[in-house]
C-alpha cells in the first residue's frame, strides 16, 4: 500500500522505515524540510521504497495518512495537507505539554488530540492509534515472543478492519478500542506509559501487553 506519513521524526521515521521493510510497503514522507540531511539519509536507508515531500504532495501520495507530528504543531500540519475528505488518518500524536509537575496531557477528560484532530481533518475517518508506546517499540513490538498490544479507536467501522491490519502488520496485537471519543482513554494510557518509562525508571524497553483466561 501506498502510505502518506506526515512527520519523519522518531514516530514517523520509526513506522516508515518497518512498514517499507517489513511490509513491503511504499511511504512518502510529508515535512516542512524534505531536503534535510536526517530526512534524505531516512530515504536513502530506505532504497527505493520511500521518498519525502511536502505534507500535500505525501497526502496526494498515500491511500492512508498517518499523522507523526508534534502536537504543537498538528493543527498547522494538518492545514498544509490539503482536502482530507473521505481520507483515511491513523493519529498517533499526543496532547502533551509541560505543567507545573513537568511533562503531562494539555486536554483530555472532555475532549482529545484525536477528536480535535477529526475537526480540522473535515471529513476524513479518522483512527486514535500508535500512541500508546514509545517509538522504539514500534520498530520491534514483540517481546520474547509476546506481541505488546496497539488500539485503535475510531467511528467509520467501514474503513477500521484496514487500519487493524496495517497496524498489526508492524507485529502488535490490536486490539478495537471502540469510537473515536475514546482517543481520551488511549491519551491517558500513553501518559501512563511515559510517565513509567521517562519519570518512574522503567526506560523505554518495556511495552502493554493483554493477557487472558
Ligand atoms: N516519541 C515517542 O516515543 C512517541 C510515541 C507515541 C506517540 N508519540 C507522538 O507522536 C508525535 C511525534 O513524536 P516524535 O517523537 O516522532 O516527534 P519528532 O521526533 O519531533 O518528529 C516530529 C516530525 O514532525 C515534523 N513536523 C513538524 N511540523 C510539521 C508540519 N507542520 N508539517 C509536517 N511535518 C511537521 C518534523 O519535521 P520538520 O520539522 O522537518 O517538519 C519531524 O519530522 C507526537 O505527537 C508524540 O506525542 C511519540
């Protein structure tokens, strides 16, 4: 598939880079400064199966669009790629920014980044998902031969059996965490992870997994 990322930093340069070598996937990154040497040498490493460009070129690229910007700068990205009607958003940013006890969420029981990611994307189906572990992780989500597990929430039930399989593709158990409104529980849940590896001294080697009876 042919897959628009919009960012190319530790996320997007992560999800990239295994999808276009484990999936056999084509990415097209979408950047303010595709000509930068962290970029070009990204798609180097990637031979053929990627190249970089605008947000709008990437979009006018990919059959889905995932979202691997800073939240600061989400808004702004978003209104540089275009007409997103009917498009499909994987959304894997996360409201953060620093409060009087450091790093934390800026919005989240009543509204979240994917809600308010789904209002300046008018009318694209947009999905809460690969937010939830560090960046690392995505590039290898098994652990001793256990997959960590990924959610996706979203509304459009149509297009959700997609996103399920490109996200599993990168080896997570997925699970349906239901509709678009619960981005404000998967937020949180990042928040939990980060708040245990960067401030509670797990460090980032370690992921959520389910269990079962
Ligand atoms: N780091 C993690 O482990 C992790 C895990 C889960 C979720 N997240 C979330 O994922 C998002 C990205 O995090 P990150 O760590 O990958 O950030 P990062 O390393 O800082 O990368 C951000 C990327 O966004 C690009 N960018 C910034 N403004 C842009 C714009 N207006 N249009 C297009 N691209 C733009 C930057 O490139 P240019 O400056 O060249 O445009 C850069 O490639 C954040 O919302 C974060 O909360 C992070």
């Amino acid at each position: 598939m042919k897959l628009a990322i919009i960012g190319a930093g530790n996320v997007g340069g992560t999800l990239g880079s295994a999808w276009a070598t484990k999936g056999g996937h084509e990415v097209f990154f979408g950047v303010r400064s595709p000509n930068s040497d962290k970029t070009q040498a990204l798609v180097d490493a990637l031979g053929g199966k990627a190249r970089a460009g605008t947000a709008a070129e990437a979009v006018a690229f990919g059959e889905m669009i995932v979202l691997a910007t800073p939240w600061t700068a989400t808004g702004a990205a978003i209104r540089s790629m275009g007409d997103l009607n009917g498009r499909t958003i994987l959304d894997a940013t996360n409201p953060l920014a620093m409060g009087p006890d450091g790093l934390g969420l800026e919005i989240g029981h009543s509204i979240s980044a994917g809600e308010k990611v789904q209002g300046w994307a008018k009318g694209a189906s947009v999905f809460k998902t690969l937010n939830t572990t560090g960046f690392g992780n995505m590039a290898n989500p098994v652990f001793h031969g256990v997959k960590s597990v990924m959610f996706v929430a979203g509304d459009d039930t149509a297009k959700k059996p997609k996103v399920i399989e490109l996200v599993a593709a990168l080896g997570f158990e997925v699970v349906d965490a239901g509709p678009l409104r619960n981005a404000r529980l998967l937020e949180a849940h990042a928040m939990l992870w980060i708040e245990l590896a960067l401030k509670r001294g797990l460090g980032r080697d370690w992921a959520f997994a389910l269990v079962r009876r």
